[in-house]
C-alpha cells in the first residue's frame, strides 16, 4: 500500500486523497441520512440565503407559490460534486494521460452529480407539494366562524372549514355584515390567493 502511494505522482495523490476524504464523508451521509439525521444542517453557505426557498403551506394553483427547497452552495453539493469530479478523473486515468481534459470530465461529471441531485430534490418536492393544502379547494365550502368577521371588508376574522378531508383554520373577510362565532358560512371567493371571501348561510 504505501508503495504504491509512494509511486503515485502528485496529482493522482491530490486526486485520490480528496476521492477518499468525500467518499467517506458521502457513506456518512448516507449513514445519517437512514438514521433519519439532517446532513445539511448548519453546513450551508452564508452567500447561499437569496437561493434558499421553501413550499409553502398553501398552494394557490396559479404556481406563484410554489418553491423549491433546495439550496445549491451547500456542503453535500460539495460532496456530490468531487465524489463526481474524483472517481471519474480515476476512472480516466489510465485512458486519459491529459491532466487538464481529466479536470475537464472530472468537472463535467461532477456538475451532473450536483444537477441530480438537484432533479431528485425537485420531483420529491412535487411529491410532497401534491399533499399540501390547496386553498382554492375551499371555494364555495361550507363551515363555521372561529373567530368574528368585521363586516364591509373592515377586517379579517377566521373560519373553520373543511379542505381536503382535514379541519383548516383560515382567515377570512365579508362584504355584508358582521359575521359572529358560531353563523354558518360559504365561501364565495379567494382573494389574494390566501384569503376567504365569505358570506353568511
């Protein structure tokens, strides 16, 4: 072993000691990431907060909502990218004597990696996305006041109403009178794709 590391030139030592490094931090991740333990957490860049964007609770339908939770300067990107950039200059190397088109694949290879990733993040968001509250669903439903609702538009209270099978608590606004705990009420419209626009029943 220590011959052959020995008889290794400075650039396959870089190569394979950085190889080595992500890929053992890459089982790690793995490891933790069955065990149910976040591998991102506190790893992020600083400069990576204008990229970081969540699903929200409530999804309009019209898509202007909908985030992807995903942040692209992040220490398992790092992995991904030289556990990627590693193993292909390694799997070239006795091919490819170029160093430079080595870093050249080594990179391309490396990009991709961080580009799936980014893809398996994307679809798996769409899969959670398709559980999350739709709030146009809501539309002409039924159900009751929680909290008192001012009337002519002069402030919001809130309404209990069924969407989707689940019990939401929702804000809500009327254009006719005062609306008291307790007064049935239908929903006639969305407005500003969070809140309902109510009338009494």
């Amino acid at each position: 072993m220590n011959e052959w590391w020995t008889s290794l030139e400075t650039f396959d030592r870089t190569v394979w000691a950085i190889t080595i490094v992500v890929s053992l931090i890459f089982i790690i991740q793995m490891v933790m990431s069955f065990m149910g333990v976040q591998g991102d957490t506190g790893a992020t860049a600083d400069f990576d907060s204008n990229l970081n964007t969540d699903v929200g609770d409530i999804h309009d339908g019209s898509g202007a909502g909908d985030h992807l939770p995903f942040q692209f300067f992040t220490f398992r990107n790092f992995i991904n990218f030289f556990l990627g950039f590693g193993w292909t200059i390694i799997a070239l190397r006795d091919t490819v004597h170029n160093q430079f088109i080595l870093i050249a694949w080594g990179t391309l290879v490396g990009c991709f990696m961080v580009a799936m990733v980014f893809y398996i993040f994307y679809y798996m968001t769409k899969l959670t996305a398709t559980g999350t509250m739709n709030i146009r669903n809501a539309l002409h439903g039924t159900g009751s006041v929680y909290i008192p609702i001012p009337g002519n538009k002069m402030g919001m209270g809130k309404v209990q109403i069924t969407v989707q099978g689940s019990l939401r608590e929702l804000d809500a606004i009327t254009e006719g009178d005062t609306i008291s705990t307790g007064s049935m009420i239908k929903v006639k419209e969305i407005v500003n794709g969070t809140i309902l626009l109510v009338e009494k029943v």
